[in-house]
C-alpha cells in the first residue's frame, strides 16, 4: 500500500487546524475522511445526472436509476451478498437495526420472547431491543470478560432456549476493538431457530466481510465510516427472510398496487426503501466501495493491524496509562482505548486537539461497556488506510504534553 499517494486522495489531510498544527485524525470510529474519488462522483452526479429514480422514463432518469441500481450491485458484492436483492439502502446503521427491529415486531416477536445482544454492544444495538420491554420481550446481555474485553461465548449457550427469537451482537467494537466470532455465534442462534442480527458498522470499512460465511441473516452498517457521505448506510438480509417480514416504512416506490383498500408490495430491495432515497449517497457509496477494493480489504487489514500494535507498544510505555481491549492482533481492529492517570478524558482530548490531533473521548454511545469497564470515560484514537506510523508519534506526543500540563 503506497500510503503517501492514498493520503494524496484526501484534501482534508492537508489541512491546518490551527498555526502550525496539521490535522492528524484519529476519529475514524466516529467517521471517515472522504477521498476526491467519492466527492468527485457526488458532484457530478449533481452536474450531469440528478433526476428522481424509479419513475421517469426520460434520460436523466433512466441514468440515475441505473447508477442508483449499481451501487446497491457493488455494496453486495463488497460484502459477498448473493445478489442485489438482499441490500438496502437505509440511513445509517441505527436505521439498519431499526429496520429489522420494526420488521419483527410486526409478526414475528411476541410477548414472552427473548433477545440475546452483548454488554459490548453500540446504544444503537441496544436500545431499539431494551425498548421492547413494554411489549413483554426480555433481552438478556452475554458479558465481557474484564481482562482483554472479550466476549464471553458460552454464556450465549445458556442464554439461549426456546423463546429466543433474536440473537445479535457487534462484529467490531468501537471502544475495545475487539473482533466477536460471529461465525461461531451465528451457528449457536441457527441452531436454536434464531435470527441473527450483525452490527457491522466498525468491520465493513476495515476488513473482508463475507456475509455468506458468517451465515448472519441481516448485517447492518454505515456508509459515512468506509469512505462514503454521512447520510447512507446498508442493511444486508437474507432474501427468503426479507420476502417473509414487513416493511418498516410505507408510501411511495416501496409498493407495486394501491387502492383505497390495501396495497402490495414492490419487489426487493425497494420493498424496505420507502420515499426518495438518498440517491448522490448511495452513488457515493458505490464509489467508496470501489476505492476500498481499489486498495484492497487485506492490505488495509494489515495495515491498520501494523499501526496498532505500533501504537498499542508505544502506550503501554506510557506511565499511568490504562489500555483496553485485546492484544491479539487477530481479534482486534484498529480501535485504541485508554484512561491516563486521573486526567479527564475530555481533558485530554482537548489538548491533544492544541496539537491538531482528533481523537475522541467519552462514552462513545457505549455506556453499559464503559460502565462495565468501571469508568465514566475513555479517551479512543482509532486508525483508517490513510493513517502513518508518524501520526501515532504524534498521539504519543499529545500525551506527554497532557502530562506535562497536569505535572504527572
Ligand atoms: N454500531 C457501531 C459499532 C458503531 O461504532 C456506531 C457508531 C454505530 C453502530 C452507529 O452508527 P451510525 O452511523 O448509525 O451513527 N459509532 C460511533 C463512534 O464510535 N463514535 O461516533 C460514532
């Protein structure tokens, strides 16, 4: 991977975000820098091609329809989908668990249901389940073990009975880092008549993903972390389960008839893809997709692996410094959280921030996680292709000068 020309692609890292201080961004969990590639196919898609999709016969129409249609193709394919079918476009990951969520509980959840997620999970694998309580289902939580931040697996074994209809869990976790066996977890709900929901918004834009190993029946992420506009994000389902739920919202492209009495539904995936889509964004996504594959999932996996433990070693160096997650490589993205000493979280991101490195602190939508781990707060750098070894110097160095400040 030739880094130096990568970094070429993105306008934002040239820039300045105060005197003298160049911006070395570390928040990739939160969201991704955009290469020219995908800002250049957004703008002209708006210079050459706008029309609405799916109703038009004319030119213009008929070319956003079709370039509306590919992009589903290629995120399918990115992601080992069987056809284009089984991906919808949907706002954003939240929206994507939202979606199943809604689609179950009309006709497939009922009182007296269970749910398995983790304590690992993101609040958007959280709370669209604990709000369920209302309607009589239970959710039950599998635990991290403290040490390394893994997954405890056997307790999905006891979890689990007959009115499981649900399990779910994280494949990346945006704090720990930590990768989940989902294959393993999968089988475990197949074998107990389970759905088997994935969150992948931290996997997608760092690694191979084949939906069809994994054998998941739905697998959720965003556009806006791997490359594409904030604004778009997927929902993968399997096409026999998809034909078989309801829609989560209703109107316009997403039926086939109308009367007064009743309605039907359009063919998939537009079932699921109610009014005017977000069309620039998913032609945006498409775009991401093809630069992702343009470097290669496996180079950016190791890349980032490389660059973690890089800065994983030169943390643990660091006096007073608590680092979480696991430290094998294997299990484990480009995500690095850590506590120093009893400086503030936000206190160390806004110092950091004085040297023009962004990183993020806080709970990061994972209370019940940051509970568990027995703080309030963490500081997180988390790495994308275009990061360098000497943007890890500079978090180090952002370090030693929060020391510095606070006398520790
Ligand atoms: N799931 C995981 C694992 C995430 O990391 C996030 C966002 C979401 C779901 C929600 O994604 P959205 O696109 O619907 O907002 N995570 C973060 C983060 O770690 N910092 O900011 C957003």
């Amino acid at each position: 991977m030739n880094i130096e020309k990568i970094r070429k692609d993105f306008p934002i890292l040239e820039r300045e975000v105060h005197p003298g201080k160049k911006l070395v961004y570390l928040d990739n969990a939160a969201t991704s820098q955009k290469p020219n590639q995908v800002i250049d196919v957004i703008s002209e898609f708006y210079r050459n091609n706008n029309a609405n999709i799916h109703r038009g016969v004319h030119k213009l129409s008929e070319e956003s329809t079709e370039m509306y249609d590919d992009a589903h193709t290629k995120v399918s394919k990115f992601i080992n989908a069987d056809k284009m079918e089984e991906m919808i476009f949907t706002r954003n990951t939240s929206e994507s668990i939202n979606l199943v969520m809604h689609s179950l509980v009309d006709g497939k959840l009922k009182k007296g249901d269970e749910i398995i997620s983790t304590v690992m999970e993101h609040h958007s694998n959280i709370v669209p389940w604990t709000i369920l309580k209302d309607k009589g289902i239970k959710v039950n939580f599998v635990d991290i073990n403290e040490k390394d931040g893994i997954l405890k697996l056997e307790q999905f074994e006891e979890l689990i009975n007959k009115n499981t209809k649900l399990v779910t869990c994280i494949h990346g976790s945006n704090v720990l880092g930590t990768i989940n066996p989902v294959k393993e977890i999968g089988k475990i709900a197949h074998d107990n008549d389970a759905f088997f929901l994935v969150d992948g918004a931290q996997s997608v834009p760092h690694m191979k993903v084949d939906v069809k190993k994994m054998d998941c029946d739905f697998f959720a992420f965003s556009g806006h972390k791997m490359l594409a506009p904030t604004g778009i994000g997927a929902l993968y389902g399997k096409e026999e389960i998809l034909e078989n739920i309801s829609p989560f919202m209703y109107g316009g492209d997403m039926i086939k008839e109308v009367s007064l009495e009743k309605s039907s539904w359009n063919d998939l995936p537009w079932k699921f893809e109610a009014g005017t889509s977000n069309i620039s964004g998913g032609i945006g996504l498409g775009a991401a997709v093809d630069y992702l594959e343009s470097v290669g999932m496996d180079d950016i996996r190791d890349h980032e692996i490389k660059l973690t433990e890089y800065a994983l070693n030169r943390l643990e160096e660091v006096d007073g410094l608590k680092l979480f997650g696991p430290k094998d490589m294997k299990i484990r993205g480009g995500v690095v959280s850590f506590v120093l000493n009893k400086v503030h979280p936000h206190d160390v991101a806004s110092i950091m921030d004085t040297e023009g490195v962004a990183v993020r602190s806080g709970h990061h939508c994972a209370q019940p996680l940051i509970e568990r781990l027995g703080e309030n707060s963490t500081t997180r750098a988390s790495f994308y292709l275009y990061n360098t070894k000497e943007e890890v110097d500079k978090l180090i160095e952002g370090i030693e000068k929060v020391k510095k400040t606070f006398r520790l």
